[in-house]
C-alpha cells in the first residue's frame, strides 16, 4: 500500500533513525534492535533501542520503549495514525502491544524466523483475536538491519 502522507525518502529516514539506535544499542552491548515511532505529520515522537540488559528488564524491547514513551506523553493508551518503524520483526510481546496501542503502519527491516511474531511464529496479527491488524511494511532496509544483527552476533560466538 502506497503512503500519502510521506514520501518514501521520509520513510527511508525514519528508518535510518531505527538503525541509528539499534546501532546505540549494540554499543551498549544490547542487541542492536531500533525503533522509532512518528506521528500522523511523520513527525517523531520517540526513538529507543533495546534496553533489556542495561534496565534488568527482558520487556525492555526497542518497540516497547516508543510506544511506552508516547503513551505516556500523549495521556492514551492507543495510538492511532501511527507508524512504527523496527529494524527487525517484533516478537510476539511486541506484536501484541502494537496491537493493542492501534498502531497504524508497522515497517519493519530484517525478517526474524526464530523469535518473531508477525510474519514467523505465532503471527499474532492474524488471530481471529486479534482486535486490530497494522498495516504491514516488511523488508524496509532488510540488507543493514540484518548485517547490523549477524555482525553483533558473530562477535559475541567463540569457536
């Protein structure tokens, strides 16, 4: 589906800011997962990497972190009209919470066949009891996210 609101040079860059931090997060010795969430405008309303390790809480997810942050500031619990940008496909939690917030458009970059919960494992979205379905977006930037990931991967195996 075509996006009338921003060009795809506007998403390229909200996705660059997902990158950006899941970059952070690697520094961080976190898994290098980015999320950004904008508003209805493209304007951005928060940015975080995963933070599991670092808050001693395995729900500290990229995703999480945004939607928590923009809830908060906005007084609601839903977020309807807007687009979350994660540099790999939620895993079911995640999957889950956006749901619940009413996200409007999810783009995601690298495809995530062991942990994932949108296109992989239980795809939440498409449960008869799934209330609410974002439109979907994979393979945004799919090629860096995926090196971002396989690169912090291989640095950590020992042989």
């Amino acid at each position: 589906m075509e996006d009338d609101l921003m060009t795809p040079p506007a998403r390229l860059g909200h996705m660059e800011r997902a990158l950006d931090e899941a970059r952070a997060a690697a520094a961080r010795g976190e898994v290098p997962v980015g999320a950004v969430l904008v508003d209805p405008t493209g304007a951005l309303v928060a940015a975080a990497g995963n933070r599991t390790r670092e808050l001693a809480d395995p729900s500290a997810h990229a995703e999480m972190l945004v939607i928590r942050e923009a809830t908060a500031r906005l007084g609601s619990e839903r977020l309807p009209d807007h687009d979350l940008y994660v540099t790999l496909e939620p895993c079911p939690m995640c999957a889950a919470v956006i749901s619940f917030a009413r996200i409007r458009r999810l783009y995601y970059g690298a495809p995530d066949p062991k942990g994932g919960g949108v296109e992989h494992g239980p795809r939440i979205f498409s449960h008869a009891t799934c209330h609410h379905r974002p439109e979907l977006y994979p393979g945004l930037r799919e090629d860096e996210a995926s090196a971002l990931l396989k690169t912090f991967f291989s640095s950590r195996r020992t042989d």
